[in-house]
C-alpha cells in the first residue's frame, strides 16, 4: 500500500471485528460475578440464562452485520453506539437480581463506557452517561419489588450516587482519549503524505514525473547484479528528443516543459509495469528493459516512434510533432553500467548522424560470457 492512502475495506471489516471481539471478551468476563452469584444461590439460574441467551444472540447479529457489510449503511460501520446500548440494558437486567453483588454488575456500565473511546465523541458519551444514569435510578422500584424487606434505600442511594459520580468522569476521560486518538491519526496521515511528497522527490523527476537520473541507475545496478548471477539479460535505451532547442526558441520554455511532459505521458502507457522510464537530463530520457532481447527493445521503441508521430502537444500547432533518435544497447555479462550507458550513447549517436527520427543498436563490445 502506498503511503498515505487508505486502508482498504477489507483491513476495516477486520479491524471493526477485532473491535467486536473486544466487546464479546467483556460478555465473557462478565460471565463471572454471573456465575458466582448462581453458584451462591444471589440471583436465580433462569437469569443467567437468559443474560447467555441475550449476549449471544446480539453478538452474533453485530458479527453478521459486520461480516456482510450490512453494518456499512450507517455512518458508524463499527455500530459502536448500538454495541454500547445493547450492553447496559443487559447489565440494568441482570443487576435486578444482583442483590448485595450488585455493585460489581455496575462496574462493568464503567468499562463499556471506556469501550466507546474508540469511535464515539465526548458529548456523545456524556449523553449516553447520563442517560444511563437515569436509566438505573428507574430500576431502583423494580429491585425494590424483587428484594422486598432486603432491599435497603441506604446503601442503593450510595450505590447510585457513587456510578451517577464516576460514569460522567469515565465518559470525559473516554472521550478525550478518542479526541487524541483521532488527532494522532490525522497527524499520522499528515506524516505519511510529507514521507510520500519526499519519497516521490527522491526518486522522481519533479517536470515529467517519470524517475530521475539517481534512481534509475540504482535500479540498473541492481538488474546488473541479478543478471550475472542468474544469466538473462536486459537493454537499455537513450532517447533524444529531436531539434529540442527550436522548441524553446519559437515557442518558448514553457512550450519546451510541455513537449516533455507530454513525452513521457505518451510512452509509459506503452511500457511493461517492469520497465522503468527515466529523465536522464535535459531532453533526455533513459528506458530500462529488463529481461528483454534486442529484438524485444527494438519492437518496443517501434510502438514508441509509432505514438509519438501521433501525438499532440497543448499550446503548440496543430501540426506540430515531436521525434526522437534512441540508441539501444543490450547488456553482456559483467559490463560495467557506465560502459553499457556509454554503448547506447554512442548508438544514439549514431542516429543523429543519420537523419535523427531513427534507432541505431549498439554492438557488442566484446562477446558474451557464458
């Protein structure tokens, strides 16, 4: 993946799912004071059950929205808000017959608080607190029913004034967390755009956008390397874009920059994704063939000559074409680069003095190595 761009849809369907893993390991956690309880004989076993049957069934649906892309349809594809409101309405159930234990169910309306940190803002988690908070004073009657002469107002005021204190708390400290988060992810994006600009400096030529000089001669190295100890070989080709000083004479500089800019658009759609077009200097450019014969080359500076006495250049006549004389070169095993750029140079040349709008090949300057 390139610097700076997105990540594709596939990498956010997996990370929205290990989000939702996230929330099922606090559905399994919670299954303890659950079970403690049953096995205490605090709160009754068809509750248990009913929590089992409640977590599974919304989890499962929260997965299979996820996993078919259902869930994209809203603006938050991760359903961080339903996944959080489907959990406290299951913890305000079960801490209905939580009985004395009930503090402990409480603590976990603290967590899923600090879960929403990673989409939802601190207004929203604000919201989402005191509605909770509101929620839970509204069960107060419902436990007073179910405990009876248990129940004691004393200690279920404590229990609501201590979560009405730190749920807002937990909600502000989730929230700035997620403002932090989403600045260091703006400011990673703005790092990865810089790192792509400087890259693309390093490696490009600023006018035409094809590779520079340094970049491409590395490459060769590289190719030059891998061929003499793999065998294969590969060829070099150097243009020169013909009677390029009249262009800048009759029409200007800025006419010249256009007639290569437009040079290069036209050949590198012409090229294999494995070749590599590169500005060598003024009018010059150098193309790189790997794995490529002579004959291959030569077919290939055939397309070139072809779209280019076709081709038109914005702001210049109608008329007006552009040629080139291009001397080819193939590699011979341990050639030094200089000499093979030297042979192609030669060859091109060569080309000038024949007319130009012409390819001559370079001879070997030895023969090959087997």
């Amino acid at each position: 993946m390139t610097p700076g761009t997105a990540l594709p849809e596939d990498s956010h369907k997996q990370l929205r799912i290990r989000r939702l893993l996230m929330s099922v390991a606090m559905y399994v956690l919670s299954a303890v004071p659950q079970g403690v309880s049953l096995y205490n004989g605090i709160s009754p076993a068809w509750v248990m059950y009913t929590w089992a049957a409640y977590a599974v069934v919304f989890n499962l649906g929260f997965y299979l929205a996820i996993r078919s892309n259902f869930s994209l349809r809203f603006r938050d594809p991760s359903m961080t808000m339903a996944q959080m409101v489907a959990a406290i309405i299951l913890v305000l159930f079960t801490q209905l017959y939580a009985g004395e234990a009930r503090g402990a169910y409480l603590v976990v309306l603290l967590i899923i608080m600090v879960f929403g940190c990673f989409k939802l803002h601190t207004r929203q988690l604000l919201i989402l607190s005191l509605l909770t908070i509101l929620a839970y004073a509204l069960t107060m009657p419902l436990v007073r029913e179910i405990e009876g002469e248990r129940f004691n107002l004393a200690v279920e005021v404590i229990l609501w004034c201590s979560f009405s204190a730190f749920l807002p708390f937990i909600s502000i400290l989730g929230g700035s967390i997620s403002d932090l988060r989403k600045k260091l992810m703006a400011s990673n994006a703005q790092l990865q755009e810089v790192l792509q600009q400087v890259t693309e400096l390093a490696t490009h030529d600023e006018l035409t956008g094809v590779y520079n000089r340094r970049y491409l001669l590395e490459m060769l190295g590289h190719e030059k390397n891998r061929t003499d100890r793999g065998g294969g070989g590969f060829c070099v080709c150097l243009f020169d874009l013909d009677h390029f000083k009249r262009v800048n004479d009759n029409y200007g500089h800025a006419a010249g920059d256009t007639v290569l800019k437009t040079f290069a658009a036209t050949v590198e759609p012409l090229l294999r994704s494995t070749d590599f077009l590169a500005r060598y200097g003024g009018e010059e450019f150098l193309l790189f063939l790997p794995q490529t014969s002579l004959e291959m080359a030569q077919h290939c500076i055939k397309r070139i000559q072809e779209a280019l006495a076709t081709t038109s250049f914005e702001g210049l006549p109608p008329g007006f074409r552009v040629t080139a004389s291009i001397g080819v070169a193939q590699y011979y095993l341990q050639e030094g680069i200089p000499s093979l750029i030297e042979r192609s140079d030669k060859a091109l040349y060569r080309a000038k003095q024949n007319g130009r709008n012409r390819m001559e090949l370079a001879p070997f300057a030895r023969p090959i190595l087997i």
